[in-house]
C-alpha cells in the first residue's frame, strides 16, 4: 500500500484535528500515524486511544502526542521479521508500517490484501515454447494461454503478490514481446517486473544467473505454467526453519497396490503386506534457494535445476521438500490445460 499520505499527522496536532483526520479516511483502516516534524514516525492513534484519553481528562485541544501509542508494531526496511507480521496479524492490526533505518515511513501494508510479507525475489520461468500445446501456443507463449479470465502466469503473479512479493523478475525468449506489453515494468499491479532475456535456451534454470543483482538473500523460482494454490509462506518458512541451501515444493503421489506384497528372501517368504500405499513425493517445479547457490551456476550456459540440485548435493549442502496439499498442475499438454479451466470455474463458482 504505497498511498498512505491520508493516514499521516503531525505529533502537534490537537485531538480534534485527530478525529477530524479519522472521520475523512475513505477505508475502514481507522488507524493514523503520527510522525514528527523531520518525518520520523513516533507513535499511532486510533479512535480507541481518543477515547481513553478523553478519559483521563485530556480535551479536545490537547496535543496526540501526550495520548498515541508509542510502542507500536513495525517491519524494518534492512530485516523484514515475518514474526512481527504474525503478531500484528493475531492483535488484529490491519496496518503495519515499514520503516527505515531512520524510522521513515517507507511503506504501509494493508494486513487484508495480503496472507503474508515474504523477503524474496521471485523468478518466472516463461522462456519456452509449449510445443505440446500447439497449435495454441502457434502465436501466444504458453504462460499468456488465458485461464479463466487472465492468462496462467498472471495467476502466478498474482499470487505472488498475495505473500508480499514485491521483487518479480520474468525469463523470457519465445514471443517475449507479449509477455512484456502485457505486464510491462509492473507498477499497475504496485510490483517491480524485470525481464531476463534468453538469447538461446539456458535450461530450467540458468538464465537466473543472468541478474547482476538481486535485492534478497533467498530467491524464489517457478515455472510460469503452474496452476497452483501453495501456500507460501509455509513454504519460506520450512526453508527458513531447515536452513537449506534449496527447498524443492514436492506433489505427494500415492501408488495403490491392488495385491499382497511380500518381503522375501531368496523363495521364503518372510513378511507380506495386504494393499499397501507408497507414497512418492515428485518435483512441483518450485524452489526456494539461498542466493550463494547462484556461484554453481555457469554463466550464459544451458542448466537445469536438476543439474544445480546435484551440484549442491555434491557440497554435501542440504535441500529438503516442502509438499503442496492444495491443488497443483503442471500445463503441459492440452488434458493439463483443459483440467485447469475446469478447476478456475470451479473457483469462480465458489466466491
């Protein structure tokens, strides 16, 4: 939320200007800011801290910066705690600033629009050319293939922007253009979208390396042709909580086998197990990864994720999985993509 303006008083006004500041806000925020005069931010007020100063004998002359709320909750620019998100979520504050080493209000976040606030830059790939999906993708990239009423990588993005990803940087190459003139640089949607431009085919992942620099320690990678509803800031969280070098979102895939399966020994026969359930857990196409991993990466090379995985296992690093309980689909051929417009109408149906 970047026009917060409405919000801000000085510590020097009186209550009644206070609560004439509170009866304009056109939301239902009904929270101001008070900052002093060389724009440090001191204190907040509500109706509620009015009323209670009201109370003890203040009227409506007094200054608010006699009765506003000093310890107030607030993220740091340098170190965004997605702890202090989590509390102010459970106090039930809507607005939470973000501040600078000066305590400058550089941001406030509306706690209603968004599940979270999550510290990573994010990466789309989107540079390849949906063979499968011809003759659809003929002339439009497989990411801009409308899914209900926008395109599937705008779902992604959209999603993104729903955990507090500000950060968004998209791979592109096949019929990039359309791609570009859609998003453009992102400030219709209050992001920032870059563009990495793959002059030939780097693989799954190497044209990540193409970023002279990324503003976060930790990187989120995707396929742009996901249709999928993880959460994730359970995702961050378990990367965070195992401090992996790389944290792979997995699909859990059960196998039922119809038939007694016996542990065996030669011919004997030592155990058996009646119709048991394996299960598997395969790659979803999402990863999370501490931003030194980039040194593995060749630069202008064709690599592929699996290539970075096993060259982090060879370092003896760690990488765990994080499974997807929600719904997910890779849209790689046209029973894929016909599967997700049925889920997207299901949605729609259900807001």
């Amino acid at each position: 939320m970047n026009n917060y303006e409405h919000h801000l008083v000085d510590e020097n006004i009186t209550i009644k200007d206070a609560l004439i500041s509170l009866n304009l806000l056109r939301d239902e925020n009904l929270t101001l800011f008070v900052i002093s005069n060389n724009y440090k931010m001191v204190g907040t007020l509500t109706d509620g801290d009015i009323r209670r100063a009201l109370l003890v004998g203040a009227t409506i002359e007094s200054k608010v910066n006699k009765f506003m709320f000093k310890n107030f909750l607030y993220l740091e620019e340098a170190n965004v705690d997605l702890h202090i998100f989590k509390i102010a979520r459970q106090k039930g504050i809507n607005l939470l600033p973000l501040l600078d080493k000066s305590k400058n209000i550089k941001k406030i976040y509306d706690l209603k629009k968004i599940k979270s606030i999550l510290p990573v830059d994010a990466i789309l790939m989107a540079g390849g050319k949906g063979q499968r999906l011809m003759p659809l993708t003929l002339e439009t990239p497989k990411p801009m293939l409308p899914l209900g009423e926008k395109p599937i990588i705008e779902h992604n993005i959209d999603r993104l922007i729903s955990f507090g990803v500000e950060n968004i940087y998209i791979s592109v190459n096949y019929l990039a253009e359309k791609i570009e003139k859609h998003f453009g640089d992102g400030s219709s949607k209050g992001v920032t979208i870059r563009y990495i431009h793959e002059d030939k085919p780097l693989g799954t992942i190497g044209a990540i390396r193409n970023v002279e620099k990324y503003d976060n320690n930790t990187l989120l990678v995707m396929n742009s042709d996901l249709f999928t509803n993880i959460n994730l800031e359970t995702f961050f969280e378990d990367h965070i909580l195992n401090n992996a070098a790389i944290t792979v979102a997995s699909i859990p895939y059960t196998v039922n086998i119809p038939y007694a399966i016996f542990k065996t020994e030669g011919q004997k026969i030592l155990s058996f197990k009646e119709k048991p359930n394996n299960t598997h857990y395969a790659n979803a196409g999402i990863y999370l990864m501490d931003k030194k991993v980039l040194s593995e990466i060749p630069e202008n090379t064709f690599f592929n994720t699996t290539d970075l995985m096993n060259a982090i296992l060879n370092n003896h690093e760690k990488i765990i999985h994080s499974p997807i309980y929600g719904y997910w689909i890779d849209i790689g051929q046209h029973e894929d993509y016909n599967k997700a417009k049925d889920i997207v109408k299901h949605l729609k149906d259900e807001q």
